[in-house]
C-alpha cells in the first residue's frame, strides 16, 4: 500500500499546506540570485521576432462551457500583468512573480484544473493556457529555458493541435513555475491581447534578432502501460541564420505525457508491462 500524504489523511490542513507552500515558493525566489523582470513599457519595442495565437473556447473539452467562458476572464486577468512587460539583458522572466497579483482587485472564476487526477472546476483554473502559449512564443527567440514543466496528463484535445507535440508548460503556483532568462545583449518585450475568440501574443525585441527558429518533433510515439496510453515526443529546434542561410538542429528535451482522451483507431502504440 502507499503512503498517504499528511494531508490526504488530515484534508482541513491542505489549506495551511498550501499558504506555507506558496511562502516559501516566493522566499527562495529573493534569494536564488535572480533579477526578475517587472518593468513595463507603453511603447512597444519596433522588431517583432514570433507571433502566434490561441483559440481561447475549446469545445471538445467535454465539459459544461461556463468553464471555458470562466477561463477567458481569467486569462485576461492573468495576462494584465505579464503585457508589455520588459526583459531586460541578464534579467529572469518568472510566469508567478508577474501573476501572482492578478486576482487582487478583481477575482479568478472556476476554470478546469487537474486536482488529484480529476478534472474539476477551480479558482483561476485555465491559467496554463496562457503560459501554454508563452511558452511557445519563448520557443522562437534566444532567451535561455530556465524551468518549464509539461503536463503529466492531457486530459483532452487541444485548440492548437496543429502545434508539435510536447511544447506546452503547466504552471501551479508554489510548484511549478515557467521561467527564461535573457542571456543575451538584446531587450525583449512581450505583448499578450485579445479578440472575441483568440488571444494573441507576440515577443518584440530593441534590436532584430537574425535567427529564425523552427520547432518540430523528431518523433512522436506511444506507448500503454497498465492500461494507461502515454505519448513520447522528442521536441527539436532548427536554427537558421538569416543572414549566412546556415542552419542547425537540435534536441531540446523529450516529453513524456499521459494521454486522458481517445485517440484514432489507427494510432500504433508498444505495448509494455507494469
């Protein structure tokens, strides 16, 4: 048998475990040597490096649609705080240190979240669309991944099935955090808006950036395990130098997810034993 956690077996303490949780979080973070971005700027930076877009109602979730209209409201808080901000040369994007406010004068709804291995509604769920797509942007630039998280199980499809597999980060606040670093002598500035249906992002830079990234998969495949589907999927990156025509490949991590929806009678996985 395994071993419960204190709060499995005392739930009333999840509450204070999650407070204290969160404290130390953000103590380690004065602490970890980094200088976070927080600066922002009306005026935008004049190059665009990569822009991309979301289809914010994703109607193949399964569930009641109030989630999905919840989660528009609480990435348009969420993204209040992280638009038009500034990164600076030697300076730390940290997903939570930016967000971590953003509820405080008007409040997150019930979007969905993974909370012990179920899809349920919770407050601000549906944030890690947002760092989904910051993710992706981050992706297209030179600024160095720091700390990215995927999700351990992808419950249902995603509006952006046409993205590689394996490019997504979840983040939870006082676990898992989305972090990048500039290690460049260039300035980045990101922009995050939205219409009725999308919510678009875009990274500007003071000066132009002469690489022109391409993400891909290198391979993508499946395996069942104790009757659980998971999907491997090795993430590349082509860069390609805009001036020389020169380009070069490589590996930037493999991604291990749980697959939770049905995928196509015809998909080939490798059966394996426990």
């Amino acid at each position: 048998m395994s071993r419960k956690r204190l709060t499995q077996v005392f739930p009333f303490l999840l509450p204070l475990r999650k407070w204290q949780r969160k404290k130390y979080f953000y103590f380690k973070m004065k602490f970890d040597g980094n200088r976070y971005a927080k600066k922002t700027s009306e005026k935008l930076l004049p190059n665009t490096v990569f822009e991309t877009s979301s289809l914010m109602l994703n109607e193949n979730s399964g569930f009641d649609m109030k989630y999905q209209i919840n989660k528009v409201h609480n990435l348009k808080l969420a993204a209040k705080t992280i638009n038009k901000v500034i990164i600076e040369p030697k300076e730390t994007f940290s997903f939570w240190q930016l967000v971590r406010w953003a509820d405080q004068h008007e409040k997150y709804k019930d979007g969905l979240n993974l909370v012990n291995g179920k899809i349920v509604g919770s407050y601000g769920g549906g944030l890690c669309q947002l760092s989904n797509m910051l993710f992706w942007l981050f992706l297209h630039t030179p600024l160095t991944i720091v700390e990215r998280h995927g999700h351990a199980v992808e419950s249902f499809p995603s509006t952006t099935e046409d993205l590689p597999c394996g490019t997504d980060a979840t983040i939870n606040e006082g676990w898992l955090d989305l972090k990048i670093r500039n290690e460049t002598d260039n300035t980045f500035q990101i922009e995050v808006s939205f219409d009725e249906r999308f919510m678009y992002g875009r990274i500007l830079s003071q000066n132009p950036v002469n690489t022109e990234y391409t993400v891909f998969n290198s391979a993508v495949s499946y395996i069942k395990q104790d009757g659980r589907l998971f999907q491997i999927a090795h993430v590349c990156r082509a860069e390609k130098d805009k001036k020389s025509d020169i380009q070069v490949s490589k590996e930037l991590y493999i991604n291990r997810c749980e697959i939770g929806y049905e995928l196509p009678d015809n998909t080939k996985y490798e059966e394996r034993g426990v």
